[in-house]
C-alpha cells in the first residue's frame, strides 16, 4: 500500500479533505513537506474499517528532518489524505510511539 501511496503522491494524483487542509494551515506544514514525509515515509498503523475506507498512518520526514503523520486511503480513484500534523506530546512520545493512557 505505501508504494500506491507515494506514486500517487509523486504524480500529483491526490486530493486533501478540509480537515487536512485546516491541520496544514494551523501547524504551518508547506505541501512540499507534506509531499516529502510522504515521500520518505513507511506505515505504521493500519486502519481497515476506517469510516472513509481502508486507510493507514504513514509516518515520515521533511528534507530537513521534520516528522510528519499523514493519514492517508487510497480507496478512490487517487490518493485522499484524511489529515496531516506534526506527531508530539501529549499523544505521541517519537514519532513512532504513542503515550500509553491511563
């Protein structure tokens, strides 16, 4: 599934929903550095009964080492991403970790 989502993203096939384009806009995340998180990114959680479709969080890293999450499906006739942010406390400890809850 990552190989589909990256080549939908290096041919420009995708659409954002307007919750992902608010989270851009709100954490200051350029298109270029959502297109190379995606670019360098691998999936680590899967979400088969998404609402949207089979959907998955590809996580990855801007050229200059800034770590993205992108939820992404491919359901459709091209790429949606479903939101984009930059992973943190409270709800992640790395990029790859969440925070246990209590």
């Amino acid at each position: 599934m990552i190989d589909e989502i990256k080549q939908f993203a290096r041919t420009g096939e995708f659409r954002l929903t307007r919750h992902a384009a608010e989270e851009i806009a709100e954490e200051n995340i350029s298109l270029s550095e959502l297109l190379e998180s995606i670019m360098s990114g691998e999936i680590i959680e899967d979400y088969p009964a998404h609402r949207r479709g089979h959907c998955c969080l590809v996580n990855g890293t801007t050229n200059e080492g800034r770590p993205l999450h992108s939820v992404c499906t491919i359901g459709r006739p091209r790429l949606l991403i479903i939101t984009v942010y930059e992973p943190m406390l409270p709800k992640w400890i790395t990029p790859t970790q969440r925070r246990e809850l209590l």
